[in-house]
C-alpha cells in the first residue's frame, strides 16, 4: 500500500478534511490538555502493524511540534486501533493544531 492509503489530513478541532482507512477523529478521552487527538484507523491490515509501522505526522501551517504514537495509549483509552497524535506551539505547550497523519 502506498502511503495515500493510510493518510488523514485535520483541522485542529479534529474536523476531519480528508482521510482514507480513518473511522474516526476524536479529541483524547483520557486528558484535558489542549492538542490530543485519536484517531481510529478502520482496516485492519494497518491496525495489525502500528506498533511497528513507520507513523509520519506533521503540523499543517503551523509552527510547533507534533509526536504520534502507534501503541496503545491512555489519552486514547488503551485502544489498539488507534493513533495518539499530541500536538503543541512552539514553545512546548499543549495546543490545538491542524495536521496530516499516516502510516508507512
């Protein structure tokens, strides 16, 4: 597959834009910071490989920093079908910010 075919691009209210193989985008459940994201991956050729899957993120016009996570995680309730996106400003702190996730 190529990379298209895991991709998700977002606003930073997690409005989804675009996406192929996404169920859905929520804000994290287990956190009340700014700037987390779950994002649901529906096939599950890609959910069986995220843990060891290439995850490539970036921040869409903004400037700031962004971290994806492919294991299992709290601020996403422990699913295994998901992706933790934590986005922040420039200066390190939690902040809403549009991005594009996919997995390689």
């Amino acid at each position: 597959m190529s990379a298209n075919d895991r991709l998700s691009t977002l606003r930073a209210d997690a409005t989804v834009l675009a996406s192929k193989n996404v169920a859905s985008v929520t804000r994290g459940s287990g956190t009340t910071a700014a700037g987390v994201y779950c994002v649901k991956v529906s096939d599950p050729n890609v959910v069986d490989d995220l843990a060891n899957g290439a995850i490539v993120a970036t921040l869409n016009n903004f400037r700031g920093e962004i971290t994806a996570i492919g294991t299992p995680h709290a601020y996403c309730g422990g699913a295994t079908d998901a992706i933790t996106v934590v986005t922040s400003n420039s200066n390190g702190e939690p902040a809403d910010r549009p991005f594009t996730v996919a997995v390689l």
